[in-house]
C-alpha cells in the first residue's frame, strides 16, 4: 500500500487552500449563494458540486485552452468540460458552422447534407460504416445494447469491471470480494439488481471473459479499449486479439465506446491500435462543445439491426430522440471533425501530454514518490500507486479521496483546473507548452508540501 500516510499534515494543508480559495473567489461565491435558492446544491447538475474546494468556481468566458472565472482569474484547463470541449473552448471552425446552421433553423426531424458527410467523416476514422446520431455518448451505447439485444435474442450485458459507459443502467455493475455481480457504489434507484442485465469481467482477464461468453448468454460486449473512469488502465499485449477471438467465436456483438480513447488518435485506439469493433461509440468532443453522440456499426450489423425493425413502430422503440441527429448537432459534427480535431491537431495534442508525463514523472522521481502516471495520446493520468494497474479493481485501490481533493484544489488555486473524480489532463490542439509547464510547477509545489 502506498497511500499518503500524514493525514494531520494533508488537513493542515486542505485548509490553508480552502482559506486561499475563499478569499480569491468572492464572486463566484456571490452567484453560488443565490443559485442555492432554486438549484440543489447551487448547480444545475449535481456533479459540478463535487469539486474541491466551499463552492463551485463560475465561467465567464472560455476559449482555447484557457478560461477565465466570474473574479477575473484566468485558468489553464486541462479538465476541457471532462472531454466535451476536447477541440478547444470555441473552436473558430465549430463556431462558425454551428452559428450558421442556428441562425438557419436547428432541428428538423429531417436530414440536412451535414449527417451524410459526418457519416463519412466518422467511417474514414473507425471503419465501421454505419452511423447513427444521439446527444450524447450515454444515449449511443444504450442504443446499441438495445440493437444487440434485438438482433442476438440474448439478454445480457458484459462490461469491465469498473467500468463507465455513461448512464446506462447495465453498466452500473461491479464485483464483490466472492466475484459476484453487484451494484456499483453510489447506483441511484437501479430498476433491477444488475447481475440480471449484466456479466462483469476484470480487464485484463481472458479466462474469466471466455467463462462469461461461453454461457451464450451474452449479447454485447460494451468495452472502452483502455479503462479511463478509474484511472487509465492499459490492455495487456494480445488482450484486444483474445477480446475480438472470443466475441466472435460465441456469437457477441463487440462494442467500442471511444469517448473518452479517442485520445489516443482522430480514429480512437479502435484505428491506432488496429482493432475490428462490431460497433464504435463517440460522444462528448465530436460536436465542437453542443450535444453530439453517434454509434456506427459494421455492414453486417447494420443490416441485421435493420432487417429486425418494423418503420411503423420505428418510433416508440427505445432507440432515438426528438432531438438527436439535429441539423446543428450534425454542422458541429462536421465541422470538428474536418477542420478542429483533424490528424495534425492530434500530433500537437499527444506531443503536450507527453510533456505533461514527463512533468509530472520528473517531480514524482525528485521527491522518490510512489505513484505512477500513465499516457494514452492526448490524455494522462497519475494514480497513488507505484506501478500502472492492470484492472479496475487494483485502479480503485489505489483511491484517495482526500489526497486527490488537495491535489486539485492546489492546482485550482494557481489557476490550473484538472478533471474531478480523475488525476486527469487532457490536451487540446490549442493546449501550449507554457501551459503544460504552469502546471508541472504547481504539481512540483503541491507534491514538495506533501513529501519534502
Ligand atoms: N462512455 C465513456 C467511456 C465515458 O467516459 C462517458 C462519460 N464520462 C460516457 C460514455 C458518457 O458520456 P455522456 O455523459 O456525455 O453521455
């Protein structure tokens, strides 16, 4: 166990920040006060209440890589919206097209030409080659359960343990100590116990995946490539070609939710690392910053999903929305991906994370600390553990609550904002060399109040 063991010291500290938060942010306190009235929690999605630090910081105004907060204190973020500004805040060319597509009428229920060219877009990066558009990566992934479901005739569900996929009640599942499926900490009013929907596996382990598949009971098999909800947990060498094998081998539909490891490259890590999905799952960055979600499935796929639906009932179904696959949705899907988070974009982006590793790498040696930092393209992450976790549940071990809360609101306090519930930075195309620094050099601060 490698936990921070001075915890009289990490109070002392947690509080001399929290007083150092208070007196800087007196207007973003003034908002928060009279938000309380009419929003639990003063906010309008009780998430944003789990940052560190008496109340939530407000955004004036964002562009780029940086933001600046209603008390006029500017931000280096590397949190980027938890992936949804990805491209940058304001994109010029996301901007310009989803303003042009506002001013010309929003939604529809018809198509405009953007949906066949982002289709495209989408197909040249994945391979798969049929798409369909949501609002968010949540809504995708339940879509294609629901199609897996519908086409295999089988029930269940199978995840990684530790896994996030969005809020898809299936997915809500984890292990216990007997390695039975239980409910996930903190599930909110689950409509059935989740070992009736869902199979768990360890990443990782591909004996227990192949004893879960065999059972014929497993429709899909909802995967990130990479965990990034607990940590970032690479695949072992081979695990991806066991995955594929086994799929294939007991009838499975694999699905490859790259929200969040499409850092890895403009194609996620199902392109880099030459993976063969039966569907792919994007959300959260591809619209520019305005709701945007799309799953795209194999040929094959497509074709069995379709030929199993009915138009007349298309509509009460349980796949689709009012509002998914709008005209500005789809001008912002466009646009990022043809001009904002093209392949050059991705070279900058991976070469700042790399030096962001390398920042935090040179502080964890110089104090001899024993956590480790783990990059996956344009994205990193250190966990308190000395060597990178090879599942969820040694990830979650590695958990400190407390010490990732300082760590966070020290950084926050030097104007530097990471993502809540990680360690995490993401970089964006416009994310500079400077700003990576900024942040090494408060890390290096906190790590030394800490350690030295
Ligand atoms: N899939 C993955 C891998 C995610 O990390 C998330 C969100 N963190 C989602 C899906 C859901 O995204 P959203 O909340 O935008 O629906």
């Amino acid at each position: 166990m490698t936990g921070y063991r001075d915890r009289e010291r990490l109070a002392e500290l947690w509080s001399a920040e929290v007083d150092l938060f208070r007196a800087a942010r007196p207007e973003s306190e003034k908002l928060w006060r009279a938000a309380t009235r009419h929003l639990p929690d003063g906010v309008p999605m009780l998430w944003m209440a789990k940052w560190p630090g008496p109340w939530p910081v407000y955004v004036r105004s964002a562009l780029g890589a940086h933001f600046t907060d209603v008390d006029g204190i500017d931000h280096v973020d590397l949190c980027l919206g938890d992936t949804g500004a990805m491209c940058g805040h304001a994109p010029a060319a996301s901007v310009r097209a989803i303003s042009e597509q506002l001013a010309k009428g929003s939604t529809f229920m018809l198509p405009t030409e953007d949906a066949a060219v982002a289709a495209e877009l989408l197909t040249e990066r994945f391979g798969v080659p049929s798409w369909q558009f949501t609002l968010s990566a949540t809504d995708a992934n339940r879509s294609l359960i629901r199609y897996a479901r519908q086409v295999t005739g089988r029930r269940k569900i199978l995840v990684h343990d530790y896994c996030y996929h969005g809020s898809v009640d299936e997915a809500f599942a984890t292990l216990d100590d007997t390695g039975a499926v239980v409910e996930r900490r903190g599930n909110i009013g689950a409509p059935v116990p989740p070992s009736e929907t869902t199979m768990v596996v360890p990443f990782n382990d591909v004996a227990a995946l192949e004893a879960a598949l065999s059972t014929g009971e497993v429709a899909a098999m909802l995967i990130e490539p990479a965990l990034t909800n607990i940590g970032i947990v690479l695949p072992d060498d081979g695990y991806h070609d066991a995955v594929r094998e086994l799929c294939t081998r007991f009838g499975v539909i694999l699905i490859i939710d790259e929200t969040h490891t499409i850092s890895a490259g403009p194609g996620g890590m199902t392109t880099t690392w030459g993976l063969s999905p039966d569907a792919v799952v994007v959300g959260k960055s591809i619209g520019g910053g305005i709701p945007a979600g799309a799953f795209g499935m194999s040929a094959e796929l497509a074709e069995r999903a379709r030929r199993s639906l009915e138009l007349e009932d298309i509509d009460v179904g349980g796949v689709g929305g009012t509002l998914a696959g709008n005209a500005l949705s789809l001008a912002g899907v466009r646009a990022t991906l043809s001009e904002v988070l093209t392949a050059d974009a991705f070279v900058g982006m991976t070469a700042r994370a790399t030096e962001w590793t390398a920042g935090v790498q040179a502080v964890l040696d110089e104090f001899a600390v024993p956590w480790q930092v783990t990059q996956l393209g344009a994205r990193a992450e250190y966990s308190f553990r000395a060597t990178p976790p090879r599942d969820g549940a040694e990830a979650a071990a590695a958990d400190d609550f407390e010490l990732q809360q300082y760590l966070h609101l020290h950084a926050l306090n030097r104007g530097i904002l990471i993502t809540p519930f990680h360690n995490m930075a993401l970089m964006c195309p416009v994310t500079t060399t400077a700003d990576v620094e900024r942040h090494s050099l408060a890390f290096r601060e906190a790590v030394s109040s800490l350690y030295a």
